[in-house]
C-alpha cells in the first residue's frame, strides 16, 4: 500500500470539485475496416479528437504552443508523470496514486525537503526506472527552462534547489522555501516526468547515452537534439527515442495529419496497465465530419455538437450514451498588450470594460452553446463553486450593455467617424482622454484570431461582433486551425515579427485546464509563459505569491475579484470540453475535468 502524506492524500479542496493499421482519409466519416471496437470486438477503441486538434507533439516536455491537452494525454500514456492528479474516479480533481510513479510523498517537518519513493516499475526495454530518470528530467528542464513552455519565474525547477537520489527508488528535493503542500505537490511535482536517462541522454542518433546532462551546455544539447526529433512528426513511429517507454502503451502509428495508434505495452509493470489492446486516437477537420463518423458507427468514444444536446435521442438509438464533458476551465481571449498597433489601446482599462460589456455571454451560452457552456466572468473555474470563487467575480462585474460600452468611449475621447467607427479625438492622458500611448487618429479597429472547426465558436463571434460593431468597433474575424493559432499566439515585445496578433481566442473546448489547486501564475504571473498577451499587474502577482506560499483563506478570492475588475483578458463563455457519445459496453470512460484522457482504462465490457 502506498504511503503518501495525508496532506497529498485528501482531496485539495474541501469542496465539491477542486481544484491520442490508421487508414480513415482524414477521418471524414467512413468505416475503420477490420478492427475490434463496438461494431466488431472487444480489443480496440477508436476515440475522435476535437476538431482540427491535431497532436504535433511527443517529448514530455512541453516547449510554447505544444501544451494542448491531446499532446500531454498522449505523453502520459507512454511516459507516466510522477506524480498524477485527475477527476476521472469521481466528482473531485484528487491524487491518482494509481496513475502516478510515485509510490510515497514526504514533506519535512518544516515543509523544505520532499522526499519521493518511485513504485518498482521499467523501461520496456527492461531497464529499471529509478530516481536517475527524475534527475535527469531537473538536469534537461533547468538548463533549458528558458524553452519549456511550463515555465514560470521562480517556480518549478527555480524553487527545487537541490536533487538528491540515495538510492535507485529514492529522489529528495530541497526546496528554497516552505510552500503550501497542497498546491506544490499539485501544481510543480505534476510537471515532473521520469524520462528514460538510459536512452536518451545523448545529442545525436549515434551517440551513447551517458551522464552529459549534468553539466549545463550539454544538457542545452541534449534537448536541442530531443527537441529536433520531436518537431519530425512523420517519425515519431520509427524514431527509437520514441519506443522506450514506461506507460501502458507503446507508439505504434502517428500520421501527419493526427492519426495516433496506440498499442498495449505488455512490458508495462505498473498500477494502470491498458484494458484494450489498441487504441486509435482520429482526428477531424471539422465537428461535421466526426459527427458523421459517429453516425456511421466508426467511433466508439466520440462527440456531437452542444446544439445536438436537444435531439440526443437519435444518438442514443444508435447505441450510444450521450455525456456532458464538464471543464475545469476557463475561457478567454488574451489581449495583446505589446502589440504595436493596439497594445496602448488595450492597456487601457476603460476599453477593456468597453469590449467586455459588449460580450452577452449570457445569451451566447443558451443560444449559441444551447446549454452547454456557461458564463465565466474570471480567473477562477465557476462550476462547481468553491472557496476560491469571490462574490465580485461570481456577480459579473461588466454584465452586457451597450449603453455602458458606449459612454465608457465617448467620456474617454473617442467619436464615431463617417463609417461609424471610434477614433480618438481627445489624445492624452486626462480623465476625459484616450489615455497614455494612444495617438490621435487611431481608430478602434482590432483583429480576433479565433480557432476554427467549430459552427459554435463562429456562431459566437458573428455574435459578438455583431454587438461590437453596434458600440463602433470594427472587428476582423481571422479563423486558423488550433495548432496555428496556438503557435502564433505567443508572448511578444512590440517590434517582434511575430507581435502582429491582437486578441487570440483558442477556447472552443475551454482555454485554459487547471491542476487541483486553480493558480493562474503561468497564465496571469508576469512573465509566465502561458501569459500569451504579457499582462501585468504587481498586486496580481503579489496574491499568486502569497496563494502558493501561505494557507490564509481568502488569498485566491481576493485574486479572483482582483481581475475579473482589471480584466487581463476578455472573459468568454466556458464551454463543456465536449459532449461525449460513448457507444454502449466501452467502461472506464469517467471524464477528467482536467480535459485529459486516460486510454489505459477503455475496456469493452464482458
């Protein structure tokens, strides 16, 4: 039985829920042929992946545009996290101690020293996983932290500033300061994955693998050389690196175009062995094209669109359950403070109100998600409730008004032109003016980079541009698959090449997935990597630092009222990550909050 401390034992919130042979021609529909699923076995699940995601990544370190939930899902069925928490056993995001490779988890009496015991688990090349394979994930991620996408000043790895390993099983960080156990055992031990020192430790093909890592400038070239094979997507079936593994599954087929095969790793001697001999992950160019899939009977574990909520009966006459997939979420649109042309307009928080008064998200979530998103109005999941949630947030501080969003521009310099579009006339930085950087002549003109595939995220930008237009904003709709958006979305000073995006909206499945303990310093922390628009405000950072630090009560309210007021984003709708069709007899489905899969635990009923 495993031993872990009874601060990383219980649930992190007291309250309810806390806290990827593939032959389908781009899985437009159509039959899977001779494979074992619903309509044919009992060996094999065929799971659609949303619209136009496409995973394009599989080094367990995650470099800036490469977090998507599929790609981390994917990694942990063939390289399992050390330590793992989800809400796929139940209500509450908890510690899966049978999914993780941890065995105990220790803390100190005075709370700096973690003491980690690994599970007597290998490689399926044979090899021991030990506390080398912890080291060397340290070594590669603190030499090359100013490339990994999780990264987030002072944070993992800064705050661990000693590794230890004694003995094979054993690995003891020292911390450089006592932290709340809850959020550093779900929040920065969740980012470590044991990664195959014995394999890997080398900076090309022909190399023998060694100790390099522990020293800095060839640890930079041990990730230059991972980090090169993982952008060769069409080899990541062939490519060695990639067959030594620890996980239940083992890569057997990744096509270009998204196409996963994964197959049971009979070598695997953990706790979460696979329950189906294969699995294959299908992606689709749009929500039409799987739904026809659905149809056909070629997905077992699939989706429809929220509009299909109402007429659910025609799925469930073809064999499957039709389940809400509810997020631990919120959804957003950074803007881009940095951008040259905008930023100054956006740094001001009467334009900020402006838009956001302008967002009916009320209406948007009934009609256009037909029920199957909700209103979100901060920086802190709003479903289920939780001590984390504050009143200003929950009572939506900029609720829809036209009215409002107009006088907020005409009392701040702004008048309609000829074509009815605001221009400041008033420059400067008065009461009554546009505001500090915002010349004369600028017109409110912006642009939404918005993620395609999905008739209910056009429907909701339609909307909302449609609202916009009317307060006199022109608007410009540029739709791009995920991966794109995602890539061009990046943290940017104002003469980079790449700073010519404005908002960005990548959340037609929820924007951004929590750990158990809902932190937003990656994506709101100044200088976090996921602070995709480069929001900053030092009384933000001040509450992140003191909700990781301390146990004080009401540190994460007094952070959620703090921006849903200063509106670092604009707050959209937080939709389910889908609604699931599961066809009947497939067990071990329960759906993560988090957004992410466990495949290993797919079985056709007997």
């Amino acid at each position: 039985m495993s031993r872990f401390s009874s601060a990383v034992r219980r649930t992190v919130c007291a309250t309810a829920a806390t806290t990827v042979a593939l032959s389908l021609a781009a899985c437009g529909g159509g039959s899977t042929g001779d494979t074992t699923s619903s309509t044919g076995g009992e060996s094999v699940v065929n799971y659609a992946l949303p619209p136009n995601a496409t995973p394009n990544w599989i080094l367990p370190i995650g470099t800036p545009g490469t977090l998507a939930t599929h790609n981390v899902s994917i990694q942990n069925t063939l390289w399992p996290r050390l330590v793992e928490f989800n809400g796929s056993r139940g209500d509450d995001v908890t510690l899966d101690e049978q999914a993780s490779v941890a065995e105990s988890i220790e803390y100190s009496d005075d709370g700096t020293q973690v003491t980690v015991t690994l599970k007597d688990m290998h490689w399926n090349d044979g090899e021991p996983v030990t506390s080398r394979d912890v080291e060397f994930w340290f070594n590669l991620v603190k030499a090359n932290k100013d490339q990994w996408a999780s990264y987030s000043e002072g944070r993992m790895p800064d705050d661990v500033t000693a590794v230890e390993t004694p003995d094979e099983k054993t690995v003891v960080l020292t911390l450089d300061q006592a932290y709340n156990q809850d959020w550093f055992t779900s929040t920065q031990l969740t980012l470590i994955t044991p990664l195959p020192q014995h394999a890997w430790a080398k900076t090309s093909d022909d190399a023998e693998p060694g100790d390099g890592d522990r020293d800095p400038k060839e640890a930079r070239k041990i990730f230059e050389y991972l980090t090169g094979a993982a952008e060769d997507v069409s080899s990541y079936a062939s490519n060695p690196l990639w067959q030594v593994v620890s996980g239940p599954f083992e890569l057997s087929g990744f096509a270009t175009n998204g196409e996963v095969e994964l197959t049971r790793n009979d070598a695997y001697d953990g706790d979460d062995a696979a329950q189906s001999e294969q699995v294959n992950l299908l992606p689709f160019t749009s929500g039409d094209a799987e739904v026809n899939a659905v149809r056909a009977g070629s997905v077992d574990y699939g989706y429809i669109p929220t509009s299909a909520l109402a007429e659910k009966d025609q799925y469930t006459s073809l064999g499957y359950e039709v389940v809400p997939w509810n997020g631990w979420s919120v959804t957003y649109m950074p803007y881009n403070f940095h951008n040259p042309d905008m930023g100054a307009v956006f740094s001001q928080l009467y334009v900020r109100q402006a838009l956001q008064h302008a967002v009916d998200q009320e209406s948007i979530s009934e009609a256009v998600w037909r029920g199957g998103a909700e209103p979100g109005y901060g920086p802190v999941p709003q479903n289920p409730a939780t001590d984390y949630l504050s009143d200003v947030q929950a009572d939506n501080p900029y609720p829809f008004d036209l009215d409002a969003a107009k006088t907020l521009f005409a009392e701040h310099g702004w008048t309609p032109g000829d074509d009815g579009v605001l221009t400041c006339t008033s420059p400067g930085t008065g009461d009554d003016r546009c505001g500090e950087g915002v010349d004369e002549g600028t017109r409110m003109e912006v642009s939404f980079l918005v993620q395609s595939g999905s008739q209910e995220t056009d429907n909701q930008f339609a909307e909302i541009q449609s609202a916009l237009e009317q307060v006199g904003v022109q608007v410009r709709l540029d739709k791009a698959p995920l991966n794109q958006v995602l890539s061009r979305t990046v943290p940017c000073e104002p003469g980079d090449d790449e700073c010519s995006w404005q908002l960005s909206f990548f959340g037609t499945a929820g924007s951004w997935y929590f750990g158990a303990y809902p932190t937003g310093e990656r994506i709101f922390g100044t200088g976090g990597t996921a602070n995709f628009g480069s929001y900053s405000n030092p009384e933000a950072d001040r509450l992140l630092e003191d909700a990781v630090l301390s146990n004080e009560t009401g540190t994460m309210a007094d952070y959620s009222a703090l921006l849903a007021k200063d509106l670092p984003v604009m707050w959209l709708p937080n939709p389910v990550y889908q609604v699931s069709v599961i066809a009947d007899g497939l067990t071990g489905t329960t759906q993560d909050p988090g957004a992410n899969f466990y495949p290993q635990r797919w079985a056709w009923a007997d």
